[in-house]
C-alpha cells in the first residue's frame, strides 16, 4: 500500500515546485497543503517540524523527509521509490 505523502508549500516557492515536479515524475498521490490559503496550515507545519521553518516541508508515510533538498537526496540515493510505496525507509 502507498504510503500518505503530505507536502506543505508557499506560492512563488521555487523549491515547492521542484518537489511537486519529482512527486508528479514518480507518479505519487500526495496531499498538497498551500499555506497561504490558510494561517492555521502553516501553523500546523511548524507544529510538526519542529525546527523546519523552510519551505516545502514533506511527510512520507508519517516521517518528515525534510525540504526540497532532501526529497531529492532520497531519490538519489535509491530510497525514495521505496518509502512512496509504503516500504519505510532504506538502511
């Protein structure tokens, strides 16, 4: 079973859109949240992160990947497909 994919966005964020393009290339289903239709979203990202106060901010199956950077630093490294398809990720 896939895993629940959440991303957590902000308009004219370059690095929103690139994570958007991966998830799209791989063909996940993924919940998009734009924090700028809602304040309580942002707050609620914050909330979860922790610390990440950069955007994206992107859950997989639960876990926090991180940003951008790290989507793709996933999929370089072979553990991205993986993790969309529910396998947790790779040691």
């Amino acid at each position: 079973m896939a895993a629940a994919i959440e991303i957590y966005t902000r308009p004219g964020c370059g690095y929103c859109s690139a994570a958007i393009s991966l998830l799209q290339r791989k063909k996940a289903a993924f919940t998009h949240y734009d924090t700028a239709t809602d304040s309580n979203l942002r707050q609620q990202m914050f909330d979860r992160t922790r610390a990440g106060a950069t955007f994206p901010q992107i859950f997989i199956g639960g876990t926090h990947v991180g940003g951008c950077d790290d989507l793709y630093a996933l999929d370089r490294e072979g553990k991205l497909d993986g993790m969309i398809a529910g396998e947790g990720p790779s040691a």
